[in-house]
C-alpha cells in the first residue's frame, strides 16, 4: 500500500529540476578573480600606509595620547588629595626625610592609579598603600593614621565614581 502512495505521488508531482546556465560558473570564477585583485591591491596599499605613518608621526614622549593624559591628571588629583593636611608635618620633617617622603607619596599615587585602573577597586589594598606611607612620618598616632587612610582612601574613590 506504501508502494502505491509513493508511485502515485512520484507520478502526479512535477520534477522541478533547477537549471544551471553555464555563464554562473563563469561569475564565480570572474568574482573570484575579482577579490583576488582587490585583496593584492588591499595589500599594496596596507604596505604603503606604514611608510606614510612613519614618516609623519611624531615619537610618543612629544604627543601623548588622551589615556596617558587623563591618567597623569588623575594620578596629580591622587597626589593632592594624599598630600591634604600634611603641609606643616611635611615642613617640619629633615630635608633628606622629604626627599623619602614625597618619593615615596609619588610612588603610592602611581600604585593607586592603577589600582582606579581596575574594574572591580581593592580599597582594602589602597588603604594599605596609604598606610604603608604615612608610617614614614616619625612619631604618628596609630589610630590618626588609620583615621587619615580612611579618610584619603574615600576621597579618592570618588574620582573613579565621577569619571
């Protein structure tokens, strides 16, 4: 009975055959060389455009890009706000013990900088890093300096939340 269903449906249905003309071989083959000529002269071009990029660029040091400017803004706002309130301890220190002190605060920036640089920010490790830099002040209270890093640490936290 299955036979006679399939047969009936073979002999009642048209066969649409779809024909092939013999000029779309040739567009493929025309396409194909089309893309390579324009892949050569891709090329050409691609090898051109370093010689010209070279040649009117200028070194990196002179022209800074925009991320290095904003990080450098960003790491003197850091500087700022670690350097609030400290002027007359800063004064009252030898000259060789600023010179460690500020070497040491610019250091601290840097690291916090990149630490701001996170998507996720460690504030447990800022706060560490400011800690680490108060205790080149002679004579500190511990408790001031835990008050103190908690205090810079916010403040600076609130840079990356404005930009």
């Amino acid at each position: 009975m299955s036979e006679n269903i399939g047969s009936k449906i073979e002999q009642n249905s048209p066969v649409i055959k779809p024909e092939i003309k013999s000029t779309q071989g040739f567009e493929v083959v025309d396409n194909a060389i089309e893309k390579s000529a324009l892949e050569k002269k891709l090329d050409k071009e691609s090898a051109a455009k370093p010689e010209l990029k070279e040649e009117n660029s200028t070194p990196s040091s002179v022209s800074p890009t925009i991320t290095d400017d904003y990080h450098k803004r960003r790491e003197v706002q850091i500087d700022n706000y670690l350097s609030e309130g400290l002027s007359e301890t800063f004064l009252a220190m030898s000259p060789a013990k600023q010179k460690i002190f500020k070497a040491e605060g610019e250091l601290t920036a840097r690291k916090i900088n990149i630490l701001l640089d996170a998507a996720k920010i460690n504030v447990g490790k800022i706060i560490s890093l400011i800690k680490h830099w108060l205790k080149f002040i002679t004579n500190i209270n511990r408790f001031f300096l835990d008050q103190e890093a908690k205090i810079k640490a916010d403040k600076i936290i609130k840079i990356k939340n404005k930009l």
